[in-house]
C-alpha cells in the first residue's frame, strides 16, 4: 500500500491552504496569453463567414491570408467573447466546488481579483450550507455593551455572521442582508450600533 496517502495526506486534503495559490509569473503569463490567443484564432476561423465562404481549391494559405480582413477580426472578438463566457461559466462551476470543500467568501474574492462582498454577490450560494463555525466557536452568541444587547449567530447558509439587537434606547436593528465572515466582524458592526444606540451616560462606559 502506498504509504503517501496516509491519513496525514486525507487530513491535509481537507485543509485550506494559505496562499492556496501563486500568482503566475511573467513567462508564465506571456505562455498563456499565447495559448489563448491560439485558441481564439483557431476559433475565429471556424466562425468567420469568409474563412467558411473559401472554395475549395483555395490555397492552404487561404485561411492565414484573410485573416488580414476586418470581418474576420470580427469574428475573432467574437470568438474572445465565446472563451471569456466559457471562463466564467467555468469559474462558476469551481466556486462551489472549493466552498463545499472549506474555502469562504474571502478566499473566492481573492482568486477571482474582487472583493468577499462581490464574491458573495457572484456566487450566493458556492459557500456550503452546510458549512460550521470555525472550531470552538458557538453557533449562537449574545454581547452586552453600551447598555444594549445583540445576539450573534452563523448562518450556515450563506457561511457567515448575522447579528440582531436592541439599543439601550429601545431601537431595533440588526445585519440586514449582510453576513461577515468571521463572528468578530459581526460583533464589531453590532457594537457600533449599539454604541450608536447608548443612553448619554452608557456612551462612555
């Protein structure tokens, strides 16, 4: 039996490293922007009307000549459309992939270049629903400050912290539709409001 994968390696595997990636270096990036456009060419010719319109007995050059023609250029920014949905629907397909498998909204906006709130709102639902609170942290909380009480709770639908609470001046508010991605985010939005919502003499305690 192969000793690699050992328990260690299964306990590993469920592990999200960090970084879990390197960005590509300049060779690399050059190969691949060089790949893709050999794609996008080889593409461009099976859409362009004018590649598919040669007779033929047209030259083998054919194709790699009218490639100076406007029209087809065309066909090639359609074809770059075409690559980049497929990215994208590609991306979409990976997202739950890795949420299922441990990876939360910060580290998605991270491979995707945007924000954990734009991750979010791209994929609402590529964190696991079944997803627990980091380790040895409660499903439910309560915190106590400037008078006012919130309550803190994972929603393991979205993968993240919700708060609700009540001011010392008897005002409601809670996260809205907003979940943070740890339960200390979740706990400083809440404070603020209640700060927000101290009687003058609570403010400063």
């Amino acid at each position: 039996m192969n000793d690699f994968y050992s328990d260690a390696f299964a306990a590993d595997m469920e592990q999200i490293r960090d970084p879990a990636w390197t960005d590509p270096d300049p060779k690399q990036a050059k190969q691949l922007r060089r790949q893709v456009s050999d794609l996008a060419d080889a593409l461009a010719d099976q859409l362009s009307t004018r590649v598919r319109a040669l007779p033929a007995d047209a030259p083998d050059d054919a194709p790699l000549v009218v490639r100076d023609a406007g029209d087809w250029n065309l066909s090639r920014i359609r074809a770059l459309r075409e690559i980049r949905t497929a990215a994208e629907e590609l991306a979409d397909e990976t997202a739950p992939a890795a949420g299922i498998r441990g990876a939360g909204y910060p580290q998605l906006g991270d491979a995707w270049a945007i924000t954990r709130q734009g991750a979010r709102k791209k994929w609402p639902h590529a964190v696991s629903a079944m997803s627990a609170p980091p380790a040895g942290q409660e499903i439910r909380t309560t915190i106590e400050v400037f008078g006012g009480t919130a309550d803190l709770s994972w929603h393991a639908s979205e993968g993240g912290w919700w708060w609700i609470g009540q001011g010392a001046d008897g005002a409601a508010g809670d996260a809205e539709e907003t979940t943070y991605d740890t339960r200390e985010e979740a706990a400083a939005n809440a404070g603020a409001f209640l700060q927000q919502h101290a009687l003058p003499t609570e403010r400063t305690s």
